[in-house]
C-alpha cells in the first residue's frame, strides 16, 4: 500500500491547542481502528489477482449481475435480444456502471492527497493521512481493474472500445459534469475555487468527505446488489464470474472508505475553530457541485445517475456492431425506442435514485453549516423519469441532426 506520511514518534495530544484546534479523543480512536482494519484486509489484492488472470472468454457464458443490471434493460431492444445478446448487455452493462465510477475514483485519489495538505501539519491527524495514502493505492487498484477487465470485454464483443471513456475528464466529475469539447475556465471555475479552498482549509477539507460520502452512498445503493448477488452465487455452489467478484470486493474495499467520509465530515471537523464565512460557502458549493451529478435518470445503464445524451451516440454505435448489426436506419430507430420512451430500464433507475435520495438525505441529517438547498438535497431530488425522457428527446434530436450534416 502507499504510504508516504510518517507517523510521528510521539503521540497525538489530545486537548485544546494554540491555534484553536481540539483533537477528540474517540474520533482518533475511531479512525485507527478504521485504518487498521483496512490495512489488514485484502479485498485490494484479490482484485488485482482476478484482473490478472481474466479471460473473457472463461467468464462470457453468465450473468455478471443481475438482469436489471444490464444496458438498456426493459427497452424493445433488450426484450428482442437473444439469451446470448442480453448476456453481453449484462457485460456492457458491467463495463459501463465502473466506467462512471472511474470518476469517482480519479476524484478520490487527487482530493485524498489536497485534504492531507490541510490535515497533515496540523500534527495528530498522521494515522488519518496513512488511511487516505492507502484508500489512494486501493483507488488506482480499482481503476486498473475496472479498465482491464472493461476493455477486453468491449473488444471480446464489439471489436471497439465504444464505451471507454477518456481519463483527463475524470478529475473534474467529482462536482460538474464530464461535457464534450472545450472547458471554459467560467464553468471549470468553481471547481477550481473549491479544490483551492479543500488545500489549505482544514474546515473545507473536512467537508470536501460529505461530497464523497454522497458519491459513495449512491455507488453502493447498487453495488451492496451487486455484493448479494455474488454471495448468492457463492452460497448455492455455483460459478462466480471474476467481475461479480469484482463487484464483491469492491463493495467491501469501499466499506472502509464510506467510515473515511463518515468520521470525517460528521465529526472530525468539530476539532476545528468555528468556520469563517467563505469556509462555510466553499464548502456548500462542493456540496451543490456533486448534487448536479446526481438530478437525472439514465434510462440506458439504470445504476447510474447521469444524462443519457452521451449513451445516445455510443448505442447507436454498438447497434451497428456483430453483436446486434443492424443497419443505420434500423440503430437509429432502435435508439428513438430505447432512449426516448418510457420502459421499465427507467422506472428500475427510479427505484435505485429514490433509494439514493433517502439515504443520501439521513447522511446530511448530522452535517453542520448546510444551505437548505444541499441539506434537503433539492438538486437531486429534481431527478424523474418524465424529465429524463423529455431531455433524452431533445438530445436525440440534437443527435439526429448530426447524422444528416
């Protein structure tokens, strides 16, 4: 594991300090347990182990999750589909939800290493910034997982990486949407602002783990599925596919990164001096930034949360591949179908947003310093399938256009 801050030799004090910081005693427990437990474990390795041993083709005859769990579950696409078309759909499925989630990771890795900046010379906060080195090594492990297995699956099935997608965006998905074409510096600005403040405020770093957390809790709304249904398979004797257990690791690899998020933003900050006014706003403009992540449906990969305008594009590429090949006419009207009316893929991402929502929300009960806007996280509650289908038609017809230029 990485592992570059050095534990001081003298202990932690605990107790009132001169610059107003007051290290809680059970909150420094709390996290050594968390860090040595996570040290001890070995849900990292085993995932480098399945990633280095994948063939797609000893794991290309089963379900990878469950059948909700597939690209463009529900849609006349996928009721059409053979048993071996909806098994790939379950793949690309797979590959598309750890392809999002790669943002996340990114994400994760370059905040680790700004909030340890404004941890790390406070002193007594060592162990804490050995837990976000290691979650950081454990990140790129993921990544590198995900990715391997990701891109032999696209090549085994579709002879192109269609639904890969480019690192560099990664590090700006945390709090604003990957777009295509130019960033503007207007919109790239309050992430900039923000990771400014995360480096050198130990108040706004702390709070940057209430942004993390939301992203982890929606993460694992549909990978705890993804868990039992490895566990399942395990139970009853039979077959688990390598990226099931994948999923599996994962789920509890990230296990000790929700306690990181949880001990840090509902209770380490509390050490700290009573935050200035542009504390408190950097803080809720994080908070805002990654609930307009989450405030729309996707009715071609139900796990995630993110506008279909991307998907469009890229499935009418897949429609034209030997897995289903059709013609142009055909894929295009197969996307009208699949992306511009109601079926069930939509109302299974409902499900999935609304169980989000709520656990999101019981997450923001114990956070201080909230604007109403983020406390009842009104950005993300906007997301419904009527809205999702209205922007999908828009965007299809943005997309259409394209066709006949």
């Amino acid at each position: 594991m990485l592992d570059t801050h050095e534990i001081a030799a003298k202990k932690p004090s605990t107790g009132t300090l001169s610059d107003g910081i007051v290290h809680g005693k059970k909150n420094l427990k709390l996290i050594e347990v968390n860090y040595k437990r996570n040290v001890s474990s070995n849900f990292t390795e085993r995932m480098v182990e399945l990633q280095n041993s994948f063939s797609y083709a000893d794991h290309s005859d089963h379900f990878w999750v469950q059948p909700e769990f597939s690209l463009l579950y529900g849609s006349p696409v996928y009721t059409a589909a053979s048993e071996a078309q909806k098994k790939a759909l379950n793949h690309l499925y797979w590959v598309c939800f750890y392809n999002y989630s790669i943002g996340g990771e990114v994400t994760t890795m370059v905040y680790n290493q700004l909030t340890c900046g404004a941890f790390y010379p406070l002193g007594g906060y060592e162990t804490l910034c050995r837990e976000l080195d290691v979650e950081t090594s454990q990140e790129r492990a993921h990544v590198e997982a995900f990715r391997t297995i990701g891109q032999q699956t696209e090549m085994a099935l579709l002879g192109d990486l269609i639904f890969d997608r480019p690192m560099p965006n990664y590090v700006e998905a945390a709090l604003i949407h990957p777009q295509k074409g130019a960033r503007s510096f207007i919109r790239n600005s309050p992430a900039q602002f923000y990771a400014v403040q995360v480096g050198v405020s130990p108040f706004v770093a702390s709070q940057y783990y209430t942004v993390r957390g939301l992203r982890n809790i929606q993460l694992k709304v549909k990978e705890y599925r993804h868990s039992q249904y490895c566990q399942e398979l395990e139970k009853a004797g039979a077959f688990v596919p390598a990226p099931t257990a994948v999923s599996h690791f994962h789920y509890l690899d990230e296990a000790f990164h929700t306690a990181t998020s949880q001990l840090i933003s509902h209770d380490l900050y509390k050490d700290f001096k009573k935050p200035s006014a542009m504390e408190i706003f950097a803080s809720n403009v994080g908070i805002f930034g990654v609930q307009r992540t989450m405030q729309t449906l996707s009715g071609a990969v139900p796990g995630i949360f993110t506008d279909d305008s991307n998907y469009i594009p890229l499935v009418y590429r897949m429609l034209q591949t030997p897995l289903f090949g059709m013609d142009r006419r055909e894929a295009l009207q197969a996307v009208r179908q699949c992306f511009c009316a109601e079926h069930e893929g939509f109302h299974v991402a409902a499900r999935y947003h609304e169980k989000a929502l709520s656990d999101n929300r019981k997450y923001m009960e114990e956070v201080d310093y909230l604007w109403p806007i983020n406390r009842e996280l009104r950005i993300m509650a906007k997301a419904h399938l009527s809205t999702a289908i209205k922007s999908n038609i828009q965007s299809f017809k943005r997309f259409e256009q394209t066709l006949s230029v």
